[in-house]
C-alpha cells in the first residue's frame, strides 16, 4: 500500500460564508448517499483518496477551484453533513484542521468501542501517515491538518494537508487502505501494491504487510515515493482560464441544457421538469457521482456547476444550488421507500452527456460561456464572499 496521491495547491486566505457552508454540507452528503446507495463504502474511499476527484468535488460544491482552502472546507462539509447517519452509512470521519487533528485518537477509539474495530490499531495507523508525510517524506510540507474517514468494514482513507512556508504552497496528502484500488470497476492508477483484502484488525498477523509497507515508505527516496502517487499540480493564478478546462468535455454539458432537443431528452431520462441551468449543474454533479478516474484531469470544469465563492469563475448561483439540492434530496428520499426512478435517471443522464461528447464533439467557447454566467448571475441570485458584510475577524 503506497500513498495514492498528492495535490500541489496555492495558499489561499479567507473564509467560507455561512450561506455555502450550509449548501457545501447539504451537497456532500447528498453526493456521498449517492455514491454509497450506487457503487458501496468502497467506492466513496476510493475517490476520497484521488486527488483529482477531491479537487473536482471541492469546485462543483462551489469553493473556489484551485484553492488549499478546498480541503478543509470539504472535509468540514462531510463530518459534518455525514455525523447524523455515520452509523446508518457506515461512513465515520474523524479529525481536521488544527486543534481538530489532535481529537482523531480519540474518535477512532471511540468508533472502534461502537463497532468493535481494534482502536489501537486504527490510532497508530493514524499517527504512521502522519508521521510519514510530515517527517519522513523530506518535502518541506508541515501537517497542519489531518481526516482519518473508516468504513464499517474497516477500509480507511487519509486526506491531509501540510503548508511550506518558504514556497507559499500547501500539499495535500491522500492514502487509502490496501482493501480497495479502484473506481469499482474502472482501473485507478492512483492506488499502488497488492491488494491484501478488507483488513478490521490491523495488528492482525494478516495485517502485518501493511504495517511493513508504511514503514518501508518511511526509508524510500522521497522522490521516489512521490513519483508512484497521483499528483495534481495546480496554478497560482486565481480566475479559470480556458486552458484549464476541457472544453470538449463542457461544450457536451452546455448542449445538454441548452439545445432544445438535447435538453429535452435529458428532463425524459431525469423525469423532471428543469431549466437549462439547473440541468447543467446536475450533469456536473452527476459525472462527480459517476465519472470514472480519467474524468477529473480538469477539476476547473466542475466549478461551473455552481460557481466560486470568490467569483472565479463567476458567482455561486444560489436558486441554482438549491434547485440542484432540492433534486438530489428528492430522489434519495423516494430511493429509500424503493422508488428509485429519479436516482437512475441521475446515472443515465451522466451516460448521455458522454454520448454527446463522443458523437457530437461540442466544443464551449470559455469566453462565451462566462459572459452568460455573468449575465444572467442577478436572476439567479448570484453571491460572492464580496457581497457579504464585513464582520470582526474576517479576512474579507
């Protein structure tokens, strides 16, 4: 088991607003119901632990897309949305930012007592990642924040974030348990060594590879070690640029929502009557849910689900994000009394953008499409953190 991947992000000062907290809470736990009712506990590690499709998530929940700022307010959204039915999913996050990170010990034990997990175990584990990618990988990153996700069946995930004062950067770190190395189906490059099975007891003797592969992590060449992980480099420029995108990709959702006949056909298949902007976001929000791996190299893309709060690459659209909520909350709801017409409606809709894509090769033109965000953000209720009050202790 090797670290999945690694993701360079550029410091980034400011806060998340109240009004997206509470969406960013709302959408990733909506997207996680999805993922687990769909593809399992597995597959929801398995893309925590990618780094592009954590960058993708943070961008189509509308933080700003190439920000360090992402990874805690993402995790901050999934504890927090998830804590209520952690037993029901069987999905348990622990730790975060700071003082936060420090409380992971004893949450792991507690969940073990719960679930009958060897505490300890899961505890030194815990503090092995972090050890390793604060002191033994020689990169110049401090840990400064550190989530330990664990599965019911004992599969864990590590996403951590560390600062490097001297190049003005943070790295964000990914590992994920030997028990799952792929999308469900779709192979993920991400994930490095053999596959041990699904380990509960991880001083169990069965477990005792993967005690050995940590620690032989701890000795490897560190460039060695990072030239094995998935790594996302992102720019230190703020705005979306064109070539941040793959504007293939886009132009196949923008002719989804906004050709008549393509459209008309994507409100048959969701059974649901949509504007055009409401299905753009939800055919984004879709292929988070259902991409395979070669989907995310361009998580700029996403944030034209819902914006950014900064607005870049244009303001969060409110009545869009609450439509986009309303759907999912909707057909999760008739999912769970069998009806699950609305939930099959979401994947195909993810297969037909794609189709379009492959057939049609639509191609956006970028700077087109920010004009017509830009003009129609006000009938949208457009907002930024700019448009907020200042209050006392706000960097804005």
């Amino acid at each position: 088991m090797k670290r999945s991947g690694f993701a360079d992000l550029p410091l980034h000062g400011g806060r998340v607003p109240s009004w997206l907290a509470e969406r960013m809470t709302r959408l990733g736990s909506a997207i996680t119901e999805v993922l687990v009712h769909d593809y399992g506990r597995s597959a929801f590690l398995s893309r925590l632990s990618d780094p592009f499709w954590f960058q993708a998530l943070g961008s189509v929940m509308g933080m700003d897309w190439h920000s360090s700022g992402i990874t805690t307010s993402v995790m901050g959204a999934l504890k927090r949305g998830l804590a209520a039915r952690a037993d029901e999913l069987g999905i348990f996050i622990c730790g975060g930012r700071g003082k936060f990170s420090r409380n992971t010990p004893q949450e792991l034990r507690s969940i073990a007592e719960r679930r009958g997990f060897d505490g300890e175990a899961l505890v030194r584990t815990s503090r092995l990642t972090a050890r390793i990618d604060n002191n033994a990988i020689a990169d110049g990153f401090q840990i400064y924040l550190h989530c330990f996700v664990v599965t019911a069946e004992g599969e864990w995930a590590v996403v951590q974030q560390g600062l490097n004062d001297h190049s003005g950067m943070a790295r964000r770190y990914h590992w994920h348990s030997p028990a799952v190395r792929n999308f469900v189906a779709e192979p993920h490059t991400g994930i490095v060594g053999e596959n041990q099975g699904v380990i509960l007891n991880l001083v169990d003797s069965q477990a005792k590879p993967a005690q050995e592969a940590l620690l032989n992590i701890s000795r490897e060449d560190p460039v060695k070690t990072l030239a094995e992980a998935r790594h996302l480099r992102l720019p230190r420029h703020h705005d979306v640029r064109a070539h941040n995108v793959n504007l293939k990709r886009l132009g196949a959702v923008l002719a989804v929502a906004y050709e008549r006949d393509l459209h008309d056909f994507a409100e048959f298949l969701l059974l649901e009557n949509l504007g055009p902007r409401t299905l753009q976001s939800l055919a984004l929000v879709a292929e988070v849910v259902h991409g395979a791996p070669s989907r995310f190299s361009d998580p700029a893309r996403f944030s034209f689900a819902h914006g950014g709060k900064d607005r870049h690459p244009f303001p969060v659209p409110l009545k869009t994000y609450d439509e986009s909520l309303d759907f999912l909350r909707a057909s999760l709801d008739k999912a769970r009394i069998g009806d699950e017409e609305k939930l099959q409606g979401f994947k195909r809709l993810d297969r037909f953008v794609r189709s379009v894509e492959t057939r049609l090769e639509p191609q956006a033109d970028f700077d087109a499409v920010i004009e017509h965000e830009e003009s129609i953000s006000p009938s949208l209720d457009g907002r930024s953190v700019f448009d907020d009050k200042p209050t006392q202790g706000s960097l804005f």
